[in-house]
C-alpha cells in the first residue's frame, strides 16, 4: 500500500470524557458572554465538579455578521477596509493578508519601498500585539493595571506612528493590491527609529517586572499544556503552536514579501504551558525589534504603488488563490475564487484566532476553573476575527 | 514538493479504486487542486496525511462554496514536517438541496472540527463522521443557510424603522402577504 498505518488508536485527537468523582458538586457554568476575561463577547459552557473542569464547550456567533458574504457581494478593493475590523488589534497584517492573496490571484508585483513599509508597519504590529496579549493576560491573573498600562503605554507610541501614517490609529486601510496607499516621509521614519530605539528598554524592563515573577510562575508553568501532536493535528499556529515546540513560521517556510532577507530567529517553547506561550511572545517581540532595525536602515527610495496595478476596474481573471502570512496571533490566510467578475466569487477568511480555539477543551480538562480565564487569554483571541 | 500529476499518480498506485482527477486553476497562482469523489475522499486524506513523503499533516484552511448545481469543500493541506504546500483537496456534494452529504475529515485532522461546523453551518453541507456538528455561528434554532448565493434576508423589517425605496416595497409585499393579520404596526410604517 505504501502507506504507513496510523499507529495511534481512534479518537486520539478528541478530548478526553471525564467522568464526575462525586467528591464535588457538579455545576455547569456559563462564563460569558459578558465577563471581562472574555475580550468581547464569547461564552464558554463550562461544567465542574467542585473547583475541577470536567467539559467545556465555546459558544460562538456574538459578534457574527458574515465578514464573509459582505466581501462577495462588494468590489476587492471594497473588502480593504472591512479587513482591518477583523482583528481589530492588528489591522495591518490583516490588509497585508488580503493584499497579499489578491496579488497571487493577479500576479502583481510590488514595490520594494511598499515591501519595506509592509514588513515595518507587520512587525510594529506585532510588538504591540504580543505587549497588549501578555498584558491582557497578566492583568487576568489579577494583577489589575500595571503591566497592562505599561504595555499600553508602548502601544500608544506605536499606534501614533500608525495615525501619522494612516490617519488612523487602528482602522488603517493602509494597504492596496501593489503597493500601499501613501508613502512614509523621511520625518515619519525617524521617528519611528526612535520608537524602535526604545523599544528594547522596554522590553527589557517588562521581562525583569514579569517573568522570574514567582506568582506568575506559579500559576502559568505546567498549566494549559497543549502537546506538540496535538497542536499540529489541530492546525495550531503562530507563537502558541512554537511554545509547543513546532518550528513553524509562515516568515521563514513561505519567505513572502522580502522575509527572506532578514536576520530573525524562530524562538521555540518546551513544555507547551502558558508560561512558554508568554515567554515565547516575549523573545518574538524582541525579534521583531531586530526585523525593524534592520529594515529601517536597508529602506530603499523609490515609489509605493506598482506603476501597473489596476485601480479602477479591477477584475482578475477567473481562477483562484490562497495566500497567507504570518499575522501576531497565528497563519491567517485568504482564499479567494474570481469568476472574472468585479466582486470575489468566493472570499474565505482563515482565521487564526477561531482554529486556535479549536483545542481549547483539552486544554482546560482537568484543571480549576480559574485557570480557564488564564489558558483562555493565553491563547491570544480577537472575537472581530473568531465570529467575522 | 511534488507535482499535482505526481500527486495524483502517487495515490493511483496506492489506492487503485480512488476516483481522483486534477482540476486546473488558470489564474496565475497556479494552485491547482485534486477533485476527489467523496466515497474516496477519505481514504485519499488519509493516505495524503500518512504517505512518508507527502506528510500532509497540517490542514489549515476548509471552505465552502456554493456552486449553481453543488455545494463544495475545500481543503488546503500543508505539511509542517516537511514545510511544504499548499495540496488542495476539494470534493463535491451531488446537488444543493437533498443530496448534501460529504464526508468529515475531523477524525484524521482536528482543525477541521470547528471549520466543518462553520461549513454546515453557512452552507448546509452535511459532514458525516463528524463528532459534533451543530451550527457554529448562527444560533441553533435557525433554518436558512446564510452564505447560499440564493439566501434570502427573513421577511423581518423591524431594523427599517422609516422604510423607503426597496425595502418599502418589500415592506408592502409583506404586508399583503400576511394581510388577514397586518397589525396596526406594520401599518404605522407605511
């Protein structure tokens, strides 16, 4: 036959079924869909026995409103802005995604300075995003405010640079099929040097502040493990799937866009608990810092929109495409189908956070229901982008 | 990475009774995928997953689309192994209104559990083998298939307060639809 029997039994990637000791009382809890751990509107149906997690099921579709069927019944360009409200906190890397599949699906080339821009602006995102995620999730443990703040606090720096840019701090729509909308003046990349600057002074001090920190230690290590296999199997990406110990990075196996050139390494986890997945957020924004140095010196001259891109009019021919990138929270993918038409024929978002969730339960078995707000923030969810 | 033709050789000489054929992508991403009849589509998974050089263990995308005469679903498969893909996997059902059955490749990759809820959820197509399917986004008690090209909105204009153009005029078909219980409030729109 030529192919190797699977040697683990059936139902080896299902959680497991626990059945209730009758040491505690047995209660089902719905934790959501307003409870602050939540981060929108998402609830999960949680039943105990005592303190204990014996099942949990996600419940989604609150913040539905099919991103989807909007994108097919407007032009491609059209779809650009409602992109940026996917995951709300990185709209940048969500234009880029769209962008980029839209580029594969009409062979478009794009401009060295534009690629420049989308590798400075992706990896500004990223930062902020892993800062804000691990404040989130510290501020969840109960430590009310500091960490947080201080995240946000380098948060705002970074978002005025993307208002200054932009003219937005997080509705961009920044990115067009080509290039990007407008170019960055010299001033403008100054003083992003300078933020860039400070950002390792940052990161620094929030390391020392959180994490040799011995409450943290004590209720992240050996908490939420997700196993390596499983996290595969389950199509887990981004910095949950490395603290997991896969070395997978959509930046060095696909190398789009101008990746390849930079020197950045792919940090990798051990034990798959929520301590690795903080940590490996904490040394990915210390990479990023490394994408950003290097690209804001190498930034070349020149324009920011192909000369042959197509604005008015644009109908790619039919076919279809997929693309993706590496985005903060995991491998987020278009897959567009074009009928020759103005609108997209088919407009599918793959969205990171939604299959991330995906083993939620098997993570959570077992454990305090405490525990579940800190293994559900370590996930790192945006419900813009889980219910589109 | 292998060649779809390749592909699709490799799985002739390791399942001789697989319906498999390439269907061609003409944009210029050249990503062209396997159409696979869904008797075979599951042993074909397997063997994409399992095969010692393919090692097609991540799927990472499923999709749904609506086509005049059938629902599709659409798998793209990478390896993490191996570091390579996209293999697209795409399997049709026999037509859009009682024939809609495919079937579940949950049980060889995990992240199809939530995305073939969202399919049969959206789409309506029905994934046997699937270990709990149920609707994903819209909420249980709904009937429709909202992603269909052919859905319709629910003949609900509470939204519209000051109905006008279109909507007015579907207002009024409404209206007479439901003529014998036309409320008072229906009216006040008007």
């Amino acid at each position: 036959m030529g192919v190797i029997e699977q040697a683990r039994p059936e139902g080896w990637n299902r959680p497991a079924v626990i059945t209730p000791t009758g040491d505690g009382e047995l209660l089902e809890v719905a934790m959501g869909p307003h409870h602050p751990s939540t981060h929108g509107v998402f609830r999960m149906d949680v039943a105990l026995d005592g303190e204990r997690v014996i099942r949990l099921k996600p419940v989604f579709g609150y913040l539905h409103r099919n991103h989807e069927k909007i994108a097919e019944s407007i032009s491609y360009l059209g779809s650009m802005p409602y992109t940026d409200r996917l995951d709300y906190i990185c709209p940048i890397t969500n234009n880029w995604a769209y962008a980029l599949a839209v580029e594969k699906l009409v062979g478009q080339e794009v401009p060295e300075r534009a690629e420049y821009l989308r590798v400075i602006l992706g990896e500004l995102t990223r930062y902020q995003n892993h800062a804000s995620s691990i404040g989130f999730l510290i501020q969840e443990m109960g430590a009310s405010g500091t960490p947080l703040m201080y995240a946000f606090r380098e948060r705002e720096k970074i978002l005025d640079l993307f208002e200054e840019l932009t003219g937005a701090r997080m509705m961009v729509n920044y990115m067009r099929f080509g290039g990007c909308r407008v170019d960055a003046s010299s001033a403008w990349l100054d003083r992003t040097r300078k933020v860039v600057a400070g950002l390792g002074g940052f990161t620094d001090e929030f390391e020392r502040l959180l994490a040799t920190n011995e409450i943290l230690m004590a209720r992240t290590q050996g908490v939420g493990v997700l196993r390596a296999d499983l996290a595969v199997n389950a199509g887990v990406t981004g910095p949950m799937l490395r603290a997991s110990g896969v070395n997978y990075d959509v930046r060095k196996v696909d190398g789009y866009s101008i990746y390849n050139r930079f020197n950045f390494r792919v940090p990798l986890g051990d034990h798959g608990d929520v301590y690795d997945r903080f940590m490996i957020r904490l040394l990915e924004m210390r990479e990023s810092i490394g994408i950003l140095t290097q690209a804001l010196k190498d930034i070349p001259g020149g324009p920011v929109m192909s000369p042959t891109a197509k604005i008015r009019g644009f109908r790619p021919k039919p076919g279809e495409a997929y693309g993706r990138i590496e985005a903060p929270k995991g491998e987020l993918g278009f897959y567009l189908i074009s009928d020759g038409g103005p609108n997209p024929y088919r407009y599918r978002v793959r969205p990171p956070s939604l299959i991330n969730l995906t083993i939620l339960e098997d993570m959570c078995l077992g454990h305090d229901v405490a525990d579940v707000v800190l293994i559900f923030g370590s996930v790192d969810i945006v419900l813009g982008e889980v219910d589109r | 990475m292998k060649t779809v033709e390749e592909i699709k050789s490799a799985i002739k000489a390791a399942l001789p009774g697989a319906v498999v054929e390439i269907a061609p992508n003409s944009s210029v991403s050249g990503q062209h995928s396997l159409r696979v009849a869904s008797e075979s589509a599951f042993a074909v998974a397997k063997f994409l997953r399992d095969d010692a050089e393919l090692k097609l263990d991540f799927l990472s995308n499923v999709s749904g689309v609506d086509w005049p005469d059938s629902l599709e679903a659409v798998y793209h498969l990478f390896s993490m192994e191996k570091k390579h893909g996209p293999v697209i996997l795409r399997m049709h059902t026999v037509n859009r209104t009682d024939k809609v059955e495919l079937p579940s490749l949950t049980p060889l990759w995990r992240s199809a559990e939530f995305q073939e809820r969202e399919v049969f959820d959206l789409y309506g197509i029905v994934f046997t083998g699937h270990p709990d399917l149920r609707r994903l986004l819209m909420w249980d008690e709904f009937k429709d298939y909202p992603m269909r090209r052919d859905y319709v909105d629910p003949d609900d204009f509470d939204y519209e307060p000051t109905a006008h153009d279109e909507v007015l005029k579907r207002v009024q078909a409404h209206q007479s639809a439901i003529a014998g219980q036309a409320s008072s409030e229906v009216g006040a729109w008007v």
